[in-house]
C-alpha cells in the first residue's frame, strides 16, 4: 500500500472511529441515566442551547450554526418514473462540533490548517425501488472558521456539500431567494452497480417553523426551554424533476420532496431512545409532520407532537394531546422488530389515517443505523388512497 492510501486510509478510520464515539453506535439503546439514541442526549455544556424565543432569520439560517453541536439538511422525495413506478430517495448532511467555535482575536488572521478540526460531516444517499434499497455513506472533516473546504455548508447563495455530493442553488441572482429552486446531486458505485441522482427542486410554497415559531420541544417534562429541542425548520413543497439512476440505468423522475432543516445541543431527554418520525403529502393538498420520542424522564413513557400544514404553508402546531400514533404490525428487519404499519389520528382535522411501508427492507446499514423509508397513506374507514410520505426511525 502506498503512502498516500495508507494515508487515505487512517483519516477514513480515524473520522468513522470519532464519528462513532460521538454519535453513538449499533447498540445505541442507552440505559436509564445514559445520554439518549446517539448521544442526542448529552447535556449542552458550552455550546449554544435551542430555546422559545430564539428568531428564525432568513437565508442566515440555512447555513451553518458551528455554536449550536449538531444540525442536518435533511431531504426526502416521493418520485415516479416514466412508467409510474414509484421510487424513493433520501439524502441528509450531518454537522457534528467537536467543541464550540472560539473567539479569535481582532489582529490574528492566521487560516487553521488542513488537519486543524473543530467539525465532523458525514452525509447520507438512498435510492429505493420495489425491493431494491440502496444506500452510501461519506465521511469530511472541516474547521468552523473556512468557508470552503471537502464539506460545509454555506448560507447565500446556498450550498451544502460533501465531496461532490451537493445540495446548491440554481438561482443567479444574488439578490433573490437562493434557497427557492435548488439541486440535489449525489452518487454512488460504478457500472452496472452506479445509483444516484440529479434532481431539481421548486419551491412551491414557503418555508414552515414548527413548534413554537420554530423551537421544538422534545421532552415530556416541559422543561424543553432548559433542556431538550431544536431549532427547526422546513421546505415541503418542494416540486421535483430529474433523473435517477439505479443499478445502472437512468430514468427520468418527478414527484415532490421534503427538506428539514434541524440544529440544537441537546436534541433529547438523556433517557429517550429513539423516535418514529413522519412527514406526509396528502391528496388534499395538506402536510402533516408529526414525532414520536420513545421514553422519558420516567424512562417509560412517550413524547408526541406535529405540525399540520395547509395548503398555503400556514402551520398549526400540534400538542401531545392533538395526536395519536398508534403501532398497528410489525416486520423483522435487519434482525429487530420494526412498527411498519401506524394509525395516526388528528381529531381537530378528522383525521384517521392507516400509514404502511409497502416494502419494510429499507434498513440503513450506516455507522448509526436507522430505518427509513417510502409509506403509502389511506383513510382508516373507506381504505381511500389520501397520500404519500416517508417514515424514519431510530433507536430498535
């Protein structure tokens, strides 16, 4: 082996290996008194801290937040082909802080170096048809003071990345909303076995804040404005057009997608673990995002909540008592009993909804695995199709 793979090599370990420590593993199912699935848990300590009150400021907020210890950029699109097979795919971009961002004096100008690090990336791809689920990761390292670099992201215009795997703006205009029409470019493999995609999104709405005007609370004991939340946001209107390509061959796709935009310091409770998540498009032209974070402060008990979006993007938020998720079957996947099918009820908006993944493998064999995948939505009583989504879940 050459000086240069061995090199390639040992940064490939050593960023899994730290990427492990900080996030968690396969046995991330933490014991009463832990720090919650992945280390999503662990208390703030000096970073910045996710809290009511906390203005949302466009487009500053759709770069980075290096104070804040974790963010994502996180997209998910129902798509059909040519023929109207449907497909799925998701891509997600991870920051991770090594340690909060410090000040730098007024006169010292001096650039870190190329090993200098205060920030992990790790970005996901997923390409998913019938039975086929296909799924790639890419790890970068980066320092919070550089504006370029193997992966970052940056604000106006607008622009995520990991190697050449981006999320970027197609507007030319500085002065316009960069963030309106964006494209996805990622891919994976080569040959017979290249999967990816080239996708072009149109916003076809505007943004949505969740929770209280965009804080999110994520524990039971009400103490979400001194513990856990996030600061979250999202795109679901997005319109999409493009091309796919999976084992090999490349078909032309449209359908729409769903991007998150998600930071905080301590996303949980230090005794949940795991959440069943779900953004839906339905028929009538409504979303509905709605979570569900398993255990608590008493180790046992869940907590809910959700936003119904109109058709206009106007959001309604959704207490713990203004919904129910229900766990109606289960599939053995990767080994674990997964809930793939739900019953989820908004009675203020009569609501009753039977949500199934019609094909369960769509495990994600990633350094913190999770399940995610297409779900089809129907009325419980008359069984009529009322929309699409995706279904993510952690922590089994």
């Amino acid at each position: 082996m050459t000086l240069r793979l061995l090199t390639a090599a040992l940064m490939r370990l050593a960023l899994l290996l730290a990427t492990l420590l900080l996030a968690g593993c396969d046995e991330s199912r933490e014991a009463p008194g832990g720090t919650g699935f992945a280390g999503l848990g662990e208390a703030a300590g000096d970073f910045a801290r996710a809290h009511p009150g906390t203005p949302l400021r466009f487009p500053a907020d759709h770069g980075p937040h290096p104070d804040y210890r974790i963010e994502w950029w996180y997209l998910t699109a129902n798509l059909a082909n040519e023929a109207g097979k449907p497909l799925g795919v998701q891509w997600t971009l991870f920051r991770q802080a090594l340690s909060p961002p410090r000040e730098v004096p007024p006169n010292d100008r001096s650039i870190p170096g190329p090993w200098v690090a205060d920030q992990l990336w790790m970005a996901h791809l997923a390409v998913s048809q019938g039975e086929t689920h296909r799924v790639a990761e890419r790890f970068a390292r980066g320092h919070s003071s550089r504006e370029e670099g193997q992966a970052g992201a940056r604000a106006a215009p607008f622009r995520a990345w990991l190697d050449d795997w981006k999320l970027a703006s197609r507007v030319d205009d500085p002065d316009a909303d960069t963030f309106e029409r964006l494209t996805l470019t990622a891919f994976a493999g080569e040959g017979e076995a290249r999967f990816g995609y080239r996708l072009d999104l149109t916003a076809e709405g505007p943004l949505v804040r969740h929770g209280d005007d965009g804080f999110s609370q994520k524990a039971a004991d009400g103490q979400g404005s001194m513990s856990s939340g996030s600061m979250y946001y999202s795109q679901p209107f997005w319109r999409v057009d493009g091309e796919v390509t999976l084992d090999g061959e490349t078909r032309a796709v449209h359908g729409r997608a769903w991007l998150d935009r998600e930071w905080s310091s301590q996303l949980l409770d230090a005794r949940q673990q795991g959440w069943d998540w779900f953004s839906l498009h339905l028929a009538s032209g409504h979303k509905l995002m709605a979570f569900r974070l398993r255990g608590g402060d008493d180790g046992e008990s869940d907590y809910r909540a959700g936003t119904w979006i109109a058709p206009d993007g106007t959001p309604t938020p959704l207490a713990p008592d203004d919904l129910a998720l229900t766990a109606l079957a289960t599939a053995t996947v990767a080994g674990r009993e997964l809930p793939t099918r739900w019953r989820i009820e908004v009675p203020a908006h009569d609501l009753d909804l039977i949500v199934a993944a019609p094909h369960a493998e769509r495990w994600m064999p990633t350094s913190v695995p999770y399940w995610e995948g297409e779900v089809t939505v129907r009325d419980r009583d008359s069984g009529e199709a009322r929309g699409r989504g995706y279904l993510e879940m952690t922590g089994y």
